[in-house]
C-alpha cells in the first residue's frame, strides 16, 4: 500500500467517524435526530417524537355535565394533572389601566375602561369573569372560560349564549369545572393524548379549513384569538343569538386588515353596515374592541411557517422517572423554562434568547405607550373639535374612519400577550399604521 493511499484511508475514515458523532448530536437532522430513550437525556433535549402517548379506555365517572374532569384522568395520567393543576401558581394580576392610563381615554364607554387585568392561569377562569367591574348581563362571557359551557352550547345550542349570566354561572360551579382536560380532548384523552375542536364556532367558521392549523396550536387557538358575537337571530325570537364566532374562515383571512374588512362588510346593531362593539360617546366613532389574537398573530410568523406550535413553545417534554415522556400541562413563557429554551439553539445556536426576546417586548411596549398616548390625544381632540361645531359631515365621517382603524390596528398589537414576541414583524407594521392613521387625523384636525 502506497503512502497516498494510506492517507486517503485515514482521511476516510475520520470523515465517516465525523459524520457519526455529527449525526447522533443531531447537527445535520436537528429535532429530529432519533436516540435511545433512555440516553436522550445526555445527548440532546426530548422531542414530540419521544412522547408517551397511551391508548387508554375513558374513565366512566363524569361531572354533572357530562364531561370527564381532571380528577377522574388524575390516576390515568398523574403527571400531566399535577402540571395541569400547577396552572394555579400563575396568580399574579397587572392592571393594564393603572399600568397604562391612556387606555382609560381610549376605551372611553366600554367595559374596560373599567376594569383591565392581566391573564393568569387557566384555574382562575371563573373567578376572573364573575369578579370583573366589566358588565355581562348575558352567559356568552362565559364562552371561553370553562369546557362545561362549551359542553351546553354543544348540548343545547346556540340559545345557551343569551341566557341570564348568573344563573349559567351557579349552574356551572355546581357542575362542572374550569379550563381542563375537556377543553382541548373533548372526552377522548385516553386516544393517544388526542386533540379535539370543541367548540362549534371554530367549525362554523374554518370548516375544512380546520385541518390546514396544527392541532397542538388550533387547541389553544380555540380561545386565544380574535372573536366577536353575532348580531344573526337564528331562533327568530327578535333578538341576536350572541354566539361567539371568528371574523374568518382561513389563515389567509387572520390579518389584522382582512378582519377589519370582515367587520366593515358585516351589519352592526344598527343594521347599518359596518360591525362595532360600542359607540363611543365622546366622538361617536363606531370602534371595534380587539380580543386577544395570540393564535392570528403567530399563524403569520416565521415560527409558525417553521412547523412549530403553541405546544413546542409553552409546554415543556419531560421525562419522570419511570422513564415516561409527557408534555408538561403548566403552561409557561418559553424565556421561564430551560428545558423550552435548550430547544432553541437548534436554530438560534449561541444566542441569548431571554435577552434577545426581552429586547423584542421592550421595544414593542415603548412604542404602544407613545402611540398609546398619541391615539388617546386624537381622541381628545376629536372630540373637542366635534363639541366646538366646526367640522364638516365629510370630514366627521373621514375622522369617524380613521379612528376606528388606528385604534383597531393599536389594539390588535396591545392586547396580544406576546408584547412582540409571536410575532415582532407584525406588530411593528399595527404600530406602525395606526401612527399613519392617526398622524393623518390630527393633520385633518388641525385644518380646522
């Protein structure tokens, strides 16, 4: 054997060796690389594919309403319970209008102007709803906020949604729960952990369309979205059913400005087209109130367009000692979870994401203050202009439409619980056009 040879032998060889330790570190495969269970844990983080999933018969005790509660599954699956019911250390409440003050100005004859707190953990759901200064006369504010409501519409139909508030709230309490396993498995938690739609107005409104968004991220997006309720009289009973519905039927329509053109072609209470939650008094504009369009806003993203999902994010894949791999059922910010945030070097390699994220959600938030303020002066000055008499129908009309759009566009960006983070791109651009909107208002303003 020649020397030449011998080299290109040893170089082979090495090569070959590379390839496999690369390999097994998951460098050229990423997520996906595949190990021994049992020796994942010193080569890289668990994935989806390492998951648990048990084909297991359904308890057959039930709660009053005829869902399967978290405490029949606990002896089923204990760990996922226990996280679940961890839920419940998430307490903390931020008033945004104390927080905020120009939210008080902007939201001026609604609700929150009232009353405005931060979300907490799913295990305050009711309590949350029942305590808050925002007035319900109806049971429909209760839509989102305990499967044993999902589970009446499913029963009953949409007339459940006008009934009295108190009275399906003491029915619940005695009866059911809060957000839990029901909300996102229906019944079927035993099938492989199997994810389910139960709410009708996600099928009402996606139809076949259900199919084209991960389930692991259409679960939570169930709830964590735009939507608004229905001014349609189905029963013929004179009045609006108040069924909660989504302003869409696909991804494509979740833009902040494809929602807004669904709510300008639909009729308001007034008959008249243009849909609206309140009219404000100071200026009469129609305005629109924002829910919390997590789901909308993350469906536009580069993460979203990557595959990942809500769960890959907020729910960690840990294995317990027996081996077992289950999602963590505590839903948590990926920057308070090392075991999410190890994930992200897959992609992000060296990066600092906790100071990478934080930098995201400081900027965003800075700029909703000073645009905050300037939609709230607007606001102000609208109105002044509008008590002093010397502004034109037309130009009423011009300022009634530009100020339903920008504060639209700031909301859509204020109240998605990312401060940026789901999606920095998109809430820059909603800053950044209710600036627009509102720097042409005060402009039309100042013409006198």
């Amino acid at each position: 054997m020649n020397k030449k040879m011998l080299i290109y032998k040893v170089i082979c060889t090495i090569v070959i060796i590379a390839a496999a330790i690369l390999l097994l570190t998951g460098v050229f495969n990423k997520k996906d690389s595949m190990y021994h269970l049992a020796d994942r844990s010193k080569i890289g983080p668990l994935t989806k594919e390492d998951v648990s999933y048990r084909t297991v018969a359904a308890p057959t005790q039930t709660l009053k309403d005829g869902t399967i509660g978290a405490e029949a599954w606990k002896e089923i699956y204990p760990y996922i319970t226990q996280t679940m019911y961890a839920n419940a250390d998430n307490a903390e409440i931020v008033s945004y209008l104390e927080q905020d003050p120009y939210l008080v100005q902007i939201y001026e004859g609604y609700g929150f102007a009232k009353d405005y707190g931060s979300a907490r953990g799913h295990a305050y759901t009711l309590e949350d709803v029942h305590e808050t200064k925002r007035p319900h006369a109806t049971a429909n504010c209760l839509t989102c906020k305990t499967p044993s409501f999902t589970k009446m519409v499913q029963d009953q139909g949409v007339g459940v949604y006008t009934k009295d508030f108190e009275e399906v709230y003491n029915e619940i309490l005695a009866n059911g729960e809060v957000i839990s396993c029901y909300t996102c498995h229906g019944n079927d938690a035993g099938s492989k952990g199997a994810l389910r739609v139960t709410h009708t107005y996600v099928n009402k409104a996606l139809g076949e369309n259900v199919s084209t968004i991960d389930p692991a991220t259409l679960s939570c997006g169930q709830c964590h979205i735009e939507y608004y309720f229905t001014n349609v009289d189905s029963d013929g009973d004179g009045s609006p059913d108040n069924e909660a519905m989504m302003p869409y039927h696909s991804v494509e329509e979740m833009t902040p400005e494809a929602i807004l053109a669904y709510y300008d072609g639909i009729a308001g209470k007034d008959g008249e087209p243009g849909f609206y939650d309140w009219i404000q008094e100071a200026t009469g504009t129609k305005m629109l109130k924002a829910q919390h369009p997590e789901m909308e806003t993350y469906l536009q993203s580069v993460h979203a367009q990557n595959g990942l999902s809500c769960a890959d994010c907020h729910m960690a894949i840990e294995m317990q000692e027996d081996g077992t791999v289950n999602h963590s059922h505590e839903l948590v910010s990926p920057l308070a979870s090392q075991t999410i945030l190890s994930t992200c070097v897959q992609c992000h390699g060296s990066t600092n994401m906790v100071e990478k994220v934080r930098r995201i959600q400081d900027t965003i938030t800075a700029r909703e203050t000073v645009i905050g303020n300037k939609l709230a002066a607007f606001k102000n000055d609208f109105a002044d202009a509008l008590s002093a008499g010397n502004l034109s129908e037309q130009k009423i009309a011009t300022l009634h439409k530009l100020h339903r759009e920008a504060q639209w566009f700031f909301d859509f960006c204020y109240v998605e619980n990312s401060e940026g983070a789901h999606n920095s791109a998109l809430a820059n651009h909603c800053l950044d056009v209710a600036e627009e909107k509102i720097t042409e208002g005060m402009a039309l303003l100042g013409e006198g």
